[in-house]
C-alpha cells in the first residue's frame, strides 16, 4: 500500500497540531507537578536527611514559590518528554526507509530510560556518598559551625546531578547512532580507547563534586557504558 506524499503546507500543518499537542500536555504535566511537588521535594530531601538530621533553612519568603515552581517544571519536562519523543518520530518515521526505522526507534525508547537508570543510580549510590562528605567536610571545621544548607541550594545541586548522571548516562545512544550514520567507526573508536579512558575520568572530575568517591561512580560507569556501546556497534565493512 503506498503512502501519500503530503505537500509542504501539509507538512508544516501537521508539525503546528504536534507541536500544539506537545504544549498541551506539558501544562497539563504543569499541573501535576504543581500537586505533587511537596511530595517531590520530600523525595529529593530523603538522602540528606537520612545521612544528617536537621533543619533546612529557607532565605526568604518566595522560596516556597519558587521551589515549588522549579519541581513543577522538571516533572513536567519528565513527564512530556516521552511524548515529544514519540510525535518527533511520528513526523520523520513516514519520510524513513525501513532500515533507518529499525535503528532509531530504539534509541527514543532507550534515551529515557538510560536517563531514569542513570539520574536513579545519582539518587540510590552517589547521593549518600556525596552529602557524607560534605556534612563531614563541614562537621570538621576548626571555627564552630551550624550546619543549615538552604533548601533551594540543596535541590538545585541535587537536581544537576540528577540531570548529570542522566544525560552522562545517554553516552551508549550518541556512539551507535553516530556509528550507525557512518560518523564515527567502530575501529577509530577501538584504536583510541585509552585516550577515551583519560576523557571520561576528566569529564568525571569536573561535572562532579571534588572528591575521589563521586568522580568514580560517575567514571566507571560511563567506562562500561563505553564498552558497551563498542559491543553494539557497526564493524567496519
């Protein structure tokens, strides 16, 4: 059976009522974060206090606003990502041959849930290790101290390192994809291995706090994610 070919107008008709439907459900994502929120900043808050049991210190009398507002927004950007995902690959699938379909469509189903592995292994492993040493860090001080992190600090460094994890996690999409559309080869990325290894340790080193523990649980899985990824690429023809 064979498609009909839709003309430009058609084209841009259809990119406007996806686009729409995109705006559409990231305010009503909007919504629900906006609702589940106090239960998101509980959720984010759990590591510290677990490790540190006190207070968090608000600064000034929008922060309950903006806080509330700023988990609003990332639930919402969780949320309709999958369905921006799927409308993207609904618009270009009918322009694809059948070869293209069967290598994309598993990198939009696999780039989300390598985000959630990667911002839940930030959450369950790093997280810990991280706060640890800063209450210790801070707890070891020669001046007496009182320990009071703010809330909007503490959860946008948590959140960026959610976010960091996440996106460091997306490594094994980029390198098949490019491998698969003939940008990067297989052998070129066997042959520089090593220097790989010194990328990812530097890469580790500056996206995470300064301390041997966090820049390894950042490093090492990317390592194996690399390796991974050199598994499942294209050999050379």
């Amino acid at each position: 059976m064979m498609t009909k070919k839709m003309t430009l107008m058609e084209h841009f008709a259809e990119l406007r009522r996806r686009f729409l439907w995109c705006v559409v459900i990231f305010l009503c994502a909007f919504v629900f974060g906006w609702y589940v929120s106090p239960w998101c900043q509980e959720f984010l808050t759990a590591p510290l206090l677990k490790i540190w049991h006190g207070h968090l210190l608000y600064n000034g009398l929008t922060d309950g606003l903006m806080i509330r507002l700023s988990l609003a927004v990332t639930v919402a950007i969780l949320i309709s990502l999958p369905v921006v995902l799927w409308h993207i690959w609904a618009f270009i699938a009918p322009g694809l041959h059948q070869k293209e379909k069967n290598f994309i469509w598993p990198m939009l189903i696999a780039s989300p849930v390598l985000f959630l592995i990667g911002a839940g292994f930030a959450f369950y492993i790093l997280f810990p290790f991280v706060f640890g040493f800063f209450i210790e860090l801070n707890q070891a001080s020669p001046v007496p101290a009182v320990i009071l992190p703010a809330v909007r600090d503490y959860l946008t460094f948590a959140i960026r390192l959610l976010k960091v994890f996440g996106i460091a996690f997306q490594l094994p999409v980029v390198m098949i994809f490019l491998n698969r559309i003939g940008v990067l080869k297989r052998s070129v990325v066997v042959s520089f291995r090593r220097y790989a290894l010194v990328f990812i340790v530097v890469i580790a080193a500056v996206l995470t706090p300064p301390d041997v523990v966090s820049q390894l649980l950042l490093a090492v899985p990317m390592w194996g994610l690399f390796e991974l990824s050199v598994l499942f690429m294209r050999k050379d023809d």
